[in-house]
C-alpha cells in the first residue's frame, strides 16, 4: 500500500500565546501608567511570539519520515514509438498548502496592525503629548488690592468655551524680596474635585469684569473668607491658605503658579500642595506636581496609591 505522503503532524498545544496576550496587556497598561511597564510587556511579548513562533513551525522544519517507495513508477511511452521512458519524480519539499496559509496569517497581520496602530494611538497618545496650559492674564494689578481676597472667575482655553471655565481665589500679599506676591488658590476640592466656596461674605455689588487684550472676560468679586473654604459636597473646610482643616480631603488646596507681565497678573500651569507653613508672602508652600482628586501627595499613603496617567 502507498504511503500517504501528505501527512504531517500538526503542532500541540501551548501555553506561549497566553503568555504573547499578556506582553500585550503589560505594554497597553503601561502606556497609561509607566515606561518601565511598557518595557516589561515588551520583553514578555517578545520572548512569547519566538517560543510560539517555534513550536507552531516544528511540526514543518522537521521533514517526516516516510517509508521508501517500492512500486516503480510507470514507464511513459516513448513519442517516436521506441523503448518506454521511466518518468522522474521529485517530491514536493514545500507544500502549497503552508505557503497559503502562511501569505493569509502574513495578510491578516498586516491588516490588524493598519487597523490597531491609529486607532491605539489615539487613546494613548494625548497622555504623553505635552499638553501645556494656556496662560491667562488676568488684568492689570490694581484690580487685586492689597491683603484682600477676590474671586476671579475666568476662561482656561478660550478654543473649548465654557467647558474650560475656572475659578481662583487670589489675595495680594503685598511685595517679597522686592517681588510682587500673590496666594492663588484653585477651587476644586482635593477630596472630589468639587467647587469649593469661601466661608464668608461675596460682595457682588463690586464686581468687576475686566477684558484682556485678547478679549477675553475676567470676572472679580471681592470677598472676605473669614473662615476659609469650604466645600458643600462632603463638607471639606480649608482655612485662608488652603490647608486642610476638617472634612474627607486628603491634602491642601491646589494652587496656581503666576508671573507678572507689564504689570498685568498671568496665570499659568498648576500643583498641588501637601501643606502650607505660614500665610501670605511668607508662606512655605510644600509643592508637588498636580495630582488628581483624593490623590495623597506625600508620606505613606502616596506610596500606596497607584500610578496615575501623566497630566
């Protein structure tokens, strides 16, 4: 009987694909949260598709042994009516059938990868673009008197509209090293990220509404937080520098960094503050880079929270 010689012993089962899907997720995870997780995932991944690529392609490298053939193969007629010639043979050393199949999964990966990158890039991308803060000014300094407090309420990013609209609490402190002060505190909560509201009176009949060069609306209304800030959420309570006195927040108010511009007050980026030592322009202001709401930002507890997205 002839033997079959289309016969081939197909790969078993691995493990190593299991091990290619999780590279995958470390590399996705780590866009998120960190490079050195992005480079695990790549080894992982790596090491996972050779071993696969190796078992899966065993079963091909490997010529199959087959018993020899006894049968002569049927002489052919000679065309001029002489002696049969005997026909030579030669066996088929690279199946057409792996050749298909490997152009398909080649094709196939190739369309996943077009498909996958863009769409991947999208997602992930804008965390690692930097994305720097508009600057916003604010209006000439003799809006901000001396030792008082107002609310002043502005546009971020004039291209997204309201959707970007913010509000500070800002007090003059009067000068330091021959440099104007200012305490400028965002009012988003540190426990939530709700708005927070000064513990004292709003004066909205001196309300004042400056336009910027660029036409842009700044409003200030003075106010007298006597007792801080509070947040009428959960019921965080800040006092006048934005430190935490009460209530669920886990740090101080953020606050704003600012520089003086032909004597106009620019806003610009934002931290995040663990706690401030002394008030006005004699504070110490234990800084950090801008941390997410309910976020601690030193000692242990910031040890154990989890990595968060690049800001």
């Amino acid at each position: 009987m002839e033997p079959n010689r289309d016969q081939q012993h197909l790969p078993g089962p691995s493990l190593w694909p299991i091990g290619f899907a999780i590279g995958v997720a470390c590399v996705l995870v780590g866009l998120i949260i960190s490079w050195p997780v992005v480079a695990v995932g790549a080894a992982i991944a790596a090491i996972s598709a050779a071993l696969w690529i190796r078992d899966s392609t065993r079963g091909y490298a490997t010529p199959v042994e087959h018993e020899p053939e006894t049968r002569a193969a049927a002489p052919a007629p000679a065309a001029d009516g002489g002696p049969a010639r005997r026909v030579m043979t030669e066996e088929e050393t690279f199946p057409r059938s792996v050749f298909l199949e490997g152009t398909t999964l080649g094709l196939g990966a190739l369309i996943g990868v077009g498909v996958t990158v863009p769409a991947v890039g999208f997602m992930v991308a804008p965390a690692f673009v930097k994305q720097h803060p508009k600057n916003v000014d604010l209006g000439p300094l003799g809006s901000f008197p001396e030792g008082q407090f107002v609310v002043a309420t502005f546009i971020r990013d004039p291209s997204l509209g309201e959707v970007s609209r913010r509000t500070a609490y800002i007090r003059n402190n009067g000068t330091s090293d021959g440099k104007p002060s200012f305490t400028i505190i965002s009012n988003r909560c540190a426990h939530l990220g709700c708005p927070v509201q000064p513990n004292g009176p709003l004066f909205d009949n001196k309300k004042k509404v400056e336009t910027t060069a660029k036409g842009e609306e700044v409003t200030i209304i003075p106010t007298i937080p006597a007792g801080g800030f509070g947040c009428p959420c959960h019921g965080g309570q800040y006092d006048q520098e934005g430190n935490r006195t009460a209530g669920p927040p886990v740090r101080a108010l953020d606050r704003y960094e600012f520089e003086i511009r032909n004597g106009h007050l620019v806003l610009l980026g934002t931290y995040s503050v663990a706690h401030v030592d002394g008030t006005g322009a004699a504070a110490k202001i234990r800084r950090y880079t801008l941390a997410g709401p309910g976020q601690p930002v030193d000692g242990i507890e910031s040890w154990l929270y989890p990595l968060q997205p690049p800001h």
